[in-house]
C-alpha cells in the first residue's frame, strides 16, 4: 500500500497552531522540503493555488497599464551599493555568488532580494523625455533571502513574486500609482482569496527601505496574529537621485522622475490557510480553487454509477472546474480528501441519487448538505460557489472584529494580547521609541496606520503624551 | 527630443549577420544587457513575445496530463554530484553560493543549471508504489549558466525556459513520453513559430549528460547555421539507480522507475528573430504575436480621422491583437516602427480611404497592399492572418530546403560550407572519431541522426568505411 492510501490525523489548531499549519501544508499537499535549508517545493496543488492567484493579480496588473519584463536574477555587489538605506535594508540577508565555474569572480555578485537597483539603472540609460513616461514595468520572478528561520510561504529563503517598478514625470502621478496598487492587491485579497484587509500606511519604522513611505494591506489570522498581503512603495525622487534617472520636461527642463515600487508573494498561500482553514484541513474560496466542485460516486460498483458520474463531470465541466475521484478507495477516505484539500464543494451521486434524479452537494464551510435534483444542479451549483465565496470573506470579516480590540494603557494592552490575542487599536504619539519599547515589552509591532482613523482615545498607549494618530498593532507573522 | 523618436538603419543581413542580429534585438526593443556580464533585461516587446509562446506550450503541457510545480533554485554541492555523467555535465558552468548575508556556509550551493537533481530526490522521497506513477510535472523557471561568450536569447549566463520531469513504471512509457514532448515541441515550433523542424536524435556525443538518449527538434537560420529549439530526454533507469527511486510494482517486486526530461528555453525567440526577419527588422508569426495588427491613421489631424481610426480599433478588437499609434509621429516613421516590430499587419486610414468607405491592409511578409471595404474587413483579418502564418511557414522551409545539400566526401563537405552554408545531409560510420575530426576540421557539428532516414550514399563521408546512418550536421548556434 502507498502512502497515499492514507489521510493522517493533524493536530488541532486550538492544541498547537504552528503544528497545525505544519500538518496542512504537508498533508494537503502544498509543500515539501528542498534540500537547502529553509527552501521549499510548491507541489502540483499549491502551485495551482499560486497560479489562480497570479492569473488574476497578472490581469489587472495589465489592466491598470503596466507590462511585464524580465530583469536578471544577479546584481553586481557596487550596484546594491548605491542607495545608502536600501543597502543597509538588504545586505544582511543576501546570497553571494563568488565563483563561476573555477573562475574567482573579481566582484561578487549579488542574488536578487529585491530589484530596485536593476530597475533604476536601466531606468537611469532609458529614460530621457517626458514622452518616455511613465514608464509601468512588472516582473514575476523568484528572490532569495537568508532567512534565519523559515517556515513553508511564510517566511523562505527563496520565494516567488511579483515586482512592480513605476517612474513618473510627477509626484501626484506616482503617488496615485502607490494607492492605485495597493487597491489592485486589496481587490485580488478581498475579492477572490475572501481575506478581508486593513489598509493603511508603515511607520517610518517599517516602512521598505529607501522609499518614501509604505502603503500595506494587513490581514488577520485565525491564532489572532497579523500577516502583511502586500505593500506598495512611494520613493518620491530617492532612487532617481542616487541613479541619475532625470528627464527633460515640457519646458526643456531637467527633473528627477518619482517612483515606486510594490509587491506580493507565495506567502499569500500561507494567509488563505490560516485565515480559512479548519482542523479538517483547508477550505479554499471558489474564485480561486484549482478544483471548485470534487464528484465522488458513492457504491460506484453498480451499474450504471460510474456512468452517472462521468455524465455529470462532463456536464458540470462547462460551469466549473470540476472533477472526479473514481478511484477504488473508500467513499469515507475520499470525503477526508475532499475536506483536507478544502474543495469548496463535495458531489455525491449514488444508486439511491440516481433513482432519485438527485445528486447530493456538500458545502466546505459549513458542511450543510443539499439535495438537488439533477435537472437543477447547472443553475444551483454557480449560485452556491458565490454564497460559498461571500460566507467566506463574511466569516473571516466577523472574525477579524472579534479580535480587534482597543487598549490605551500598556496594561490593557498587555491583557489582550494574554486573552484575546489580535489586532490591537491604540493611540501613539509617532515617536519611534514608543514603536520600539512596545515591540520589546510585547513582542507586538505596529502593523499599520489606518487610512480610516478613529480617535480611541486622547493619549499615546505607550508613553501617554498627546497622541498623533490611531495605529493597529499586533504580533505578526 | 527623446531616442524613441528615432528608428536607427540596421545592418544589412547580408553584410554582417550577427550585428544584423544586434541590431535588431535592440531596435525593436527586445532586449537590453544587464550589469552583470552576459545577462539580459526582456523588454516589454520581447517578454510579450516569449508570454504567447509560453501559454501555449503551458497549455499543451496541461493538455497532456503534466502539471506545474516548482522546485528550489538552490541545490547543494552533494546532490549535485550523485549521478557521475550529470555533475562533469554541468559542473564546469556553475554559478557558486559560498556566502550568506555575512555567514560563509558549510557546503558551497549551485544556482540551478538545470534541476534533475532535484526532482530525483523528491522521487525517491514521494514514489513508494506503481500507484504513484507515473509522475509528470513540469516547472517554468530561470537557471544559470556560466558561459564564456554570450548573445542576447541564444546564449545567456541566465535564460528562463521550462523543464519537464517525469517518473514512469516502464521503459516503453518514459520511451513514448519522451517522443510525446517532442511532438509537442514540434508542434508550438512549426504551427504557432512557423519554423520548419528536423526531428531526430542526438549522436552519443552531443545528447544530455546523463541521458541514454535525447530526442532534438532542429531548425535551419538565415545564414545557413542550425539552432536546437527544443530537447527531450530518455533517462532510462541512470538517474534512478543513482538516487534510489524504486517502486513495489503489482506483483510486490521493486522497481526502478524510467525517466524523462525536456525543456524549451528563450532561445528560440533568437530562432524567430534568424527565421523570419528581413532587413527591415523582425517578422512575427501572427499566432504568437504580441501585436497582430497596427492601425495607423494618415493624415490624423483632419477631422474625423481619428475617430473612424479608434472605432476600427474597438471593431477589430474583437476578433485581433490590434493596437493604433495616434501618436504625433509622421507616418513614415510609424511604418518604419512597424516594420521594425514586425507586426504582421499594418492598416491605414485616412481622408481618402474614410470617404470610399475602406481601409488598407499592409501584409508585413511581403509588403502587399489590400484595399478592403470597411464592411468586409472583419471578414478579410482573420484570413489574411492565416496567409501570413501560413506563407511564413512556407517560405522558411523553402528556404531551408534551398540551404540543405548532400555532401559524399569532406570535400564536398567543405564546399557546401563554403559556397552554400546550412544543413549537410551525409552518412556516418557510427564512430565519435569521425565526429570530432569532421568538428575539428569545418567547426560543423553533428545535428540529428533524424528520424526520416535516407541513404545519400555508401560510406561513412568521414572515414569512407561503412555507413550505419544518415546525420544532419550544420555549424550551429
């Protein structure tokens, strides 16, 4: 017998969170080990879940008027060099090539963490009029960073993502750009992956290194800490001026072009399973689930069932991504499946379904069964993955604001994080030493000032002088 | 004024081939060089390109039962050196790890040239029953190679290309999987590239490290040199026994499983740009072209004009990849510039055209003009598109056929390299001798042994001893 034939137990997320994600990603078959420390293989199944993804963010990526290119993975060690925060931001955790074949390289060459500097250099030798502007690149690529410790999508020495890289001929432009994508990403996290967002800005703390500010899209997940989605980088004339990238405008003069920056990555997966998941494993929304609708014939021994169900397949095939497990494993094992790979919707057709001109369909979130006749089921099942997608993105939504909490004394704060571990509202003054002693005391970072501002209280949480602004907190992945 | 506003004069191909080729990748903005020796940016024309050439290999590579994943880009030092032929293969053009962030590491890390490796120790971890098998999965992805001399698409220290790798239960399986990739090759190749293919296999000599023997589609170049477009690998049981990938076949025996690779790299749009072009700059192939049809107003700034322009535009829309260049450019210059990209179809319209009710379609293959009635040109597009693919298709296999002759001797041999340059069809004793002398002496290369045999002559045109087979050599790229 293959180890196949067998769905092993996970832990209970209540039991051991981390143990739990652990056990999904391995048990459905997300993931496996690479043989570098801290790298991962992404298994037919969840490389199916990053394509779904990626198709939708990559369309509106092109419908917001951006193209795609392909700059190098490897960058000359003088040219990270260049932009004195960015540098500072990156060294620590790059990957140095030194030799090529025997050869000693005489400089050593950089594996991209990120790829500003490339941009702006081909930026600085392109870019001459205002006629060249703007000019609206993205990238799909992998980057590395030399992680201390890893964890499968959240946090890997090598993942994928996309990179954006935008030049303006002005500020107005590239700051609309910034909230332009940050809105592109909200929409993809919102609207296809169910995971409600809190949009705001980085502290200065926080923000990427060498922009301007940082715009970001925060989530929460099911154990009550944080996950950054994506982030959307306004350098204002930064990087130009460190790289020369100047154009001449209308009147004939010089100017420096604004830019930005913005990015998702695979640890999106790692959000959709613990903002969705259960201890019965995943539960993926339809919008983007590589299989919406999974039949599993029941007695498929009798006559005729098979049949039924390879009908059905075909007819269901037309409405949504369907398929068939017909192989010769229980119906009980099969149903196990079904849960621990989150298929947002189980079919059931049996003799008894087939005398009945009905088949069985069996949500994922809720586990509510419906029996449908057969002539129904192309109208009904359409309707079904929507409310399937909305109860999703309700849940999550009413989950969040369960555990937001507001606190404006470092006690209360202290106390939610104990209890009621989630995002925490508080009142800060904007002084970084405030963002550090809560970081040090309560292992809890600001996550985000929210474009939505309430005023919680009158007083920073921390040190109790005159509070600047509303900031969400919470311990993070 | 900006650059763009210029299209420089190209080199004649008949002048200088290779700065022709230079010239072209950069003028219709293909590519530009990165800052590390030998790596290339893709611009947006040339990423759009290999994006249509990509979906439609993913989608066969679907159609036939694979599916993707995706492996690390790391793989230590030892992995690499556990198949003999495999690691004296790629060893000698290996980008080397040896630090990360400040820490020099244990064991030295490749930067991926190919990932067999890797996907043997994820088979010897993952196949445990002839259930599992077969296993086919394919990655898109960048590898690394350190070459000495480069050239933008067709030799690069990093390209982006897809590998297949899969694990079956028989020899006769992994041997029709191996020729099932090839068709396919073949197939995107001469039905969406247009680029005629000679199927064979590889000598001992030129096959894969590692490989028992590896099938090759190849094709001819305008000046006469040969270009590999796409390979595909019968590992046989090599990589296996290395890594120990054995399965319990039904009779509870274990097994060791048969393998296959393949891959298809960014080269071949190098084999588009030699194939297809002309003095005046690329010719795209209207199936994978990124634009198919360019609009360009005459005489735009007389009333009317422009508007009749963009609702052409949104009418063919609809059945075309068509854009419209409204810029304030002369059209002399928007001709050239669709020249240089290659657009298969170029309408005008202007005063003249709008008061006879028609539009001119400008076939870029031959430089044919059609006057179409504007009700009838929804009609014509589509077909026309067809022409074109299809008189592309035709003329470079014309031309190959005119580039291919029989040699009997070396003298000939050498002659036909001299006068007439491109593929020698010539019988072979078999022998890696002669292989290397005939290298050695005219720099020609053994191309297939093709599938299609026929017998040009008695003897080896080495050695003059026996023939076992007829090759196809060529200088290649």
């Amino acid at each position: 017998m293959s180890k196949k034939d067998f769905v092993e137990k996970i832990t209970a997320m209540e039991d051991d969170f981390a143990q739990w994600y652990t056990d999904v990603v391995k048990q459905a078959q997300l993931v496996d080990y690479g043989s570098v420390r801290g790298t991962m293989i992404i298994k037919p199944y969840g490389f199916a879940l990053w394509e779904n993804m990626r198709d939708e963010l990559d369309r509106q990526i092109k419908e917001t008027g951006h193209t795609n290119v392909y700059f190098p993975l490897f960058i000359p060690e003088s040219l990270l060099q260049k932009e004195k925060d960015h540098v500072e931001g990156f060294a620590p955790e790059v990957a140095w090539v030194t030799h090529g074949g025997d050869e000693e390289l005489g400089e050593r060459i950089c594996v991209r963490p990120t790829s500003e500097v490339l941009f702006c250099e081909y930026y600085s030798n392109n870019i001459h009029s205002y006629r060249d502007l703007p000019m609206l690149y993205n990238q799909w690529s992998n980057v590395v960073r030399w992680e201390k410790t890893t964890r499968p999508f959240l946090r890997s020495l090598e993942f994928l993502w996309q990179e954006g890289h935008t030049a303006h001929a002005a500020h107005e432009d590239a700051a609309e750009e910034t909230e332009r994508m940050l809105n592109v990403y909200n929409d993809v996290c919102e609207n296809h992956l169910a995971i409600p967002m809190i949009k705001g800005y980085k502290t200065e703390k926080e923000k990427f290194a060498g922009a301007k500010y940082t715009m970001t899209i925060e989530s929460l997940m099911h154990d009550g800490k944080a996950l950054q989605a994506g982030t959307s980088h306004l350098f204002g004339t930064g990087f130009a001026e460190a790289f020369d990238i100047q154009y001449l405008d209308e009147d004939g003069n010089q100017q420096y072009v604004h830019q930005t920056s913005w990015g998702i990555t695979t640890r999106l997966i790692g959000a959709l399973i613990m903002v969705h998941g259960d201890n019965r494993g995943l539960v993926i929304p339809p919008r983007i689930a590589p299989t919406q609708v999974m039949i599993v014939p029941i007695a498929q021994h009798k006559e005729g069932v098979l049949d039924k169900a390879y009908d059905l397949r075909d007819q269901l095939a037309k409405i949504a991504r369907v398929d068939i497990d017909a192989s010769d494993k229980m119906p009980g094992w099969k149903f196990n499946e079904c849960e621990m790979k989150g298929y947002p919707v189980r079919v059931e057709i049996g003799p008894k379904d087939i005398e009945k001109g009905q088949v069985v369909l069996v949500r994922r979130d809720t586990g509510e069964k419906e029996f449908v006749p057969m002539d129904q089921v192309e109208e009904r099942l359409p309707a079904l993955l929507e409310e399937i997608q909305q109860n999703l993105f309700d849940k999550a939504l009413k989950h969040r604001e369960e555990k937001t909490s507001v606190a404006t004394n470092m006690e209360e704060f202290q106390q939610i994080l104990d209890e009621k571990p989630g995002f925490i509202k508080a009142m800060w003054c904007g002084d970084v030493a405030c963002e550090e002693k809560i970081k040090e005391d309560t292992m809890a970072t600001s996550r985000c000032i929210p474009f939505e501002q309430e005023k919680v209280s009158e007083a920073c949480v921390c040190c109790g002088k005159e509070a600047k602004e509303m900031v969400y907190w919470a311990r993070a992945y």
